[in-house]
C-alpha cells in the first residue's frame, strides 16, 4: 500500500494523526492529512475548555469542524479528553469537592451525548499518574481517589457505542514507576468490573535512538489484562527512522494493538516543532520516518 492509512489497515489496524482546526484552510497540511491517514484526533477542540467554557453552555463549533472534515472523507475520529488536569475551563480549574465532582459528570455526559455513536474511542481520562506510579495531586484527584472509575462508568452509560481509553505519557517502558502504576489500575478495574477498553500510550519519545526498554512488553502486558492499546500521540526527537521502525514494529507484533495516532502532520505542526518529530517535514515532504514506518506497515 502507498499511504499509511492503507497499509496499516492490511492488519486491521489504523494510522491516525491529531488535526488542528485552523490548519484545515491550509491545503498542503489537509490533502496530506486527508491522503494518509485515517484516524483523526483534535488536538485540542474536544478538551474540556474547548466543549464547556461556561459551565453547562457546551460549544462543539470547532469540535464539530474537525469531525465533519473527517466523517466527510472516510475517515473515523478518536475523541480526546473528557477529564484532565489541564485544559480546564476556568470556572472548573476553580472547583473542587462534589461541586467538582459532579461538573465532571455532567460534562462527560454532555459532550458524550453530542457524540454519541459517532467515534471510536474516547480518551475518558488523560494523565492522572505521577511518574513515580501515584496518583497525580489535581482538583479532580481532590475529589476522592474514586473519581477515575466515576469517569469511566458515567462514559460508559452516556454512550455505550464508543471504547473507552486511559491515556498517559511516560507508560511506555516496562520497568518505570509510572507504568506499574497505570497497569495497577487497569489491573484493579477489570478485575472489580469497572468499564475500560483500552490504554492509550501517548509514545512522546524523547532521545536516544532505541526504544524505552521492553516497549513491546508494555504493550502485550496491558493487552493480556483484557484491553486494546494503542499508541495515541507520536512523536520522536528528530524523527529517529529506528524509533518510529521500532514503534510500529511493536505494535504489529501485538495483535491488540489496534492502531498508531502521530501527534501531527508536519514538523512545523507540532507542539515541539523545533526537535522535527514528525513523519513530513516542514514543506509536506515524506520524510526517512515515513519511509521506515510504511516499510514496516507493508512488510507485515
Ligand atoms: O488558541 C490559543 C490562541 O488563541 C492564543 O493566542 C495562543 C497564545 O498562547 O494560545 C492558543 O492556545 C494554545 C493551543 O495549544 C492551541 O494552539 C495553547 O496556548 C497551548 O497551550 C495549546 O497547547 C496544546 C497542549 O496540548 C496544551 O496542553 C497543544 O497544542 C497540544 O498539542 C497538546 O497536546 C497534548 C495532549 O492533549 C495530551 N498529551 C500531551 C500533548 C502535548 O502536550
């Protein structure tokens, strides 16, 4: 196959990228997009302050941009995030207690609702974890310890349709803190019947040129749990052919492994543009990267 999409779906797996809205215009970055792939992520417009600014006045304008792009084309849409510790609305950023508590519930189930059987997964909770494997301290933890589980069983009655996901970074080497930490969860939740589908490894990879250690255990660990995974937020310092060969590699040889999101489609996209993490290069050129990762897609 000659897109990523494609070639990622001779194994049944997808290649997503996240979309900025106000990159649709430019037609370089959205001919790109809309070739290669065939998953899509927005990278901000379905957060928190963008879907609640004012408590209980929901706007699903830009949200609703980027999924209309990507439904008119073919393609499926993962919705990220319903609760995290960044990207609050102010008037959230300033709760706390059952005040809190309960806005997060009414905001899972009002965005929930607008979506409703209309995307593949959501990413319930994004980053809750320390990097030592606890809880990280934020005004929804301030809630009570339970409000992980809470998240997850009001997604999972506002819209039975949609796979629900924890997402995190740093839960890609085995032998860390923090992933021990997720996998404890997990753990817990499929045990005690909390609804969770799948985990979604975010794979910001920083240095070096080989892969966190033991990357595909994470992977296939998680998986035998009872969850999908996922590598949800690609990007690697300079693009290393190696790391992003390596990545993908790792996720074919996982069959639960459904599918590779890169956090944008040019370097000139990305929240850390100056490091050139990205698979198209400034001008939309195909870079090395692009090159090994469909290599790998194709060979499997
Ligand atoms: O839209 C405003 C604009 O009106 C304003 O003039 C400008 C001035 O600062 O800010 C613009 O908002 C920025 C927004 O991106 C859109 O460009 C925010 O400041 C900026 O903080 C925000 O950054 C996003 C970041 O999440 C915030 O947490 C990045 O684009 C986005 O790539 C990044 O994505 C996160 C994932 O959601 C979770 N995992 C980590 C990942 C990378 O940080």
């Amino acid at each position: 196959a000659t897109t990523l999409g494609a070639a990622a779906a001779q194994s049944g797996r997808y290649f997503g990228t996240a979309i900025a809205g106000g990159r649709l215009n430019d037609s370089t970055y959205s001919t790109i997009a809309g070739r290669e792939f065939n998953m899509i992520t927005a990278e901000n417009e379905m957060k928190p302050d963008a879907t609640e600014p004012n408590q209980n006045q929901f706007n699903f304008s830009a949200g609703d941009q980027i999924y209309n792009w990507a439904t008119q084309r073919g393609l499926k849409v993962r919705g990220h995030t319903l609760a995290w510790h960044a990207q609050q609305p102010p008037w959230m950023e300033r709760m706390s207690g059952s005040a809190l508590r309960s806005a997060m519930i009414n905001h899972i189930n009002g965005v929930m609702a607008h979506y409703k059987g209309k995307l593949a997964a959501w990413d319930v909770v994004n980053e809750a974890f320390n990097e030592d494997g606890s809880r990280r301290q934020s005004n929804l933890q301030g809630t009570g310890n339970d409000w992980i589980e809470v998240a997850f069983r009001t997604a999972r009655a506002a819209d039975p349709s949609t796979k629900l996901c924890y997402n995190d970074y740093n839960i890609e080497n085995w032998s860390y803190g923090k992933t021990q930490g997720v996998y404890r969860m997990i753990q817990d939740f499929k045990s005690r019947g909390v609804p969770i589908d799948c985990v979604g490894l975010q794979t910001h990879f920083t240095g070096g040129s080989s892969l966190p250690s033991n990357f595909q255990t994470t992977l296939s660990s998680f998986a035998a749990l009872g969850v999908d995974v996922a590598l949800t937020e690609v990007d690697v310092t300079n693009a290393s052919t190696t790391q992003y060969a390596g990545l993908t590699q790792a996720c074919l040889n996982v069959p639960r492994c459904i599918g590779i999101t890169v956090w944008g489609v040019r370097d000139s996209d990305s929240w850390r543009s100056n490091e050139n993490p990205l698979l198209f290069d400034g001008g939309g050129n195909k870079k090395a990267a692009y090159t090994s990762v469909l290599n790998a897609l194709n060979a499997a």
